[in-house]
C-alpha cells in the first residue's frame, strides 16, 4: 500500500494547529500535564476531594461524640437538679 500525499491538502495545516492546541489544553506548556493543563487540573482536584473527604471522615465522628457527650450532660444535669 502506498502511502497518502497530504502536502497539497488546504486543511491539513489548519488540522495540525488545532491538534496542537488541544494538546497544549490537555498537557500544559511542557507536555507531560505534570506543570499545567487540563490533566494537572483535574489532578488537583481530585487531590483537593480526597483531602476532603478524609478530613471529614476524621472529624465528623469526632464532632457527633463531642455533640453526644455534651447534650447526654445537659439533660442528665437538668434532671439531677
């Protein structure tokens, strides 16, 4: 098979620049998506979630006992005296 001559295609230019840009969109200015892009932001967020999501699976627990404790106090002390 031999291959296609794209050199005298009018659209083909105008296809590589907007490959390109997609690629930089997704990838960033150094190609890798380690520095910039799309990639990188999502990264980050799902980064920022995880964050997140285990704060909160470590102080809500925490917040309900505290919350718990201190009502279980009122009442018992309201009902003492």
């Amino acid at each position: 098979m031999a291959e296609a001559d794209y050199s005298n295609c009018p659209s083909c230019p105008e296809i590589k620049k907007k490959i390109d840009r997609i690629d930089l969109a997704l990838l960033g200015e150094d190609g890798t998506g380690l520095n910039g892009g799309i990639v990188r932001a999502i990264t980050d967020l799902q980064k920022k979630s995880k964050v997140s999501a285990s704060w909160a699976s470590f102080a809500k627990p925490i917040a309900i006992g505290a919350v718990t404790s201190i009502v279980t106090f009122l009442l018992t002390y309201a009902l003492a005296h």
